[in-house]
C-alpha cells in the first residue's frame, strides 16, 4: 500500500508517520489489490484533525475525525476507513454468494432429463400490412412483438422491440 501523509500547521514528526502508518497497514488486511492511502494530519488551535482518502478495490473512501489529540483522531478515522472497507468488502461478498446461489439453483433445473412444456396458448389475429404499418402499430400498443402478414411478400412476418431500443423484423426463408 501506497501512504503519503501531509502535515499542515503541525511539525512533522516521525512518530506520528510511524503511528499513521501502523494503523493503515492493519486495515491492509481487508484490501486484495494494492492501494493508495493520503493522510493529512493538521491543528488548528486546539482541534487537531487527521483525514484519511483511501483509494482501494476500485472504491474510493474518504473519513475525516477532529479531536483534541491527534492521536486520538488517528485512531478514530482509522475506525472509520476500517468499517467502511468492511462494509464494501461485505457488499462484495453478498453479491458473489447471491450470483453463485441463482447459478447453483439453475443447474439442477437444466440437468433434470424433462422436456419443456407448453404453459400457455394464445389466439393471435395476424393482420395484413407493410413493414411500415407494423412498426407503426407496435410503437402505438406498446407490446414487445407484433406478428403481421407481409403486404409485400404475402409471408407472415415477425417485428419485435430489440434490447437495444431498436426493431427487429423476422422473415421466413421459404
């Protein structure tokens, strides 16, 4: 882990840079990739405040603690970083554990030697007209599919809302 720590109104101290980093390095623990830490410590009259931004995993975290110690606001933003990464870390953890259990709950499913049934049946009225009228008409219902005979071709022909936001049209090779 990368940690630049900047000292404003206060003398740096080897000391504090050494506590500073010690309390980062604990908090390495929690972070795969490597990182990069920017402390400032600074004082204003009696306030002494530390602030960490911490740049890891992709995620930035940002934690800011005003004491009248500086040690005491060291360890206190420190805390801060650390439930924060965990926090992330969780998020992490509970979207891998969700993704494997829908794709876990899947494969049996598949495996299972049945053939697919028919749920449902529906009546639809194909009605003839262009390519144009069609793309007219489902853009007027709203519906993601119209099926419709061809003008043109005599064929019957399927149009149908693409994921992208344009139509796609279905014509029978015959």
């Amino acid at each position: 882990m990368h940690i630049d720590i900047t000292f404003k109104n206060v003398d740096p101290s080897e000391a504090l840079k050494d506590y500073a980093t010690k309390r980062l390095s604990k908090i390495g623990k929690y972070i795969d990739r490597p990182a990069e830490a920017h402390v400032i410590l600074s004082v204003e009259k009696i306030r002494h405040k530390a602030e960490v931004t911490l740049n890891a995993d992709g995620v930035i975290v940002n934690a800011v603690e005003i004491t009248e110690d500086l040690y005491a606001a060291i360890d206190m933003v420190m805390d801060k970083v650390e439930r924060q990464i965990k926090k992330h870390k969780q998020k992490l953890q509970e979207r891998k554990g969700a993704a494997r259990a829908v794709s876990e709950a899947e494969v049996p499913a598949a495996s299972e030697d049945r053939s697919p049934r028919i749920i449902r049946e529906k009546e639809y009225f194909v009605k003839p007209m262009s390519v144009e009228e069609a793309v007219l008409q489902i853009g007027v219902s709203g519906k993601e599919f119209l099926i419709f005979q061809n003008t043109d071709s005599q064929q019957i022909n399927l149009i149908y809302k693409r994921t992208d936001g344009d139509l796609g049209v279905v014509e029978p090779l015959l």
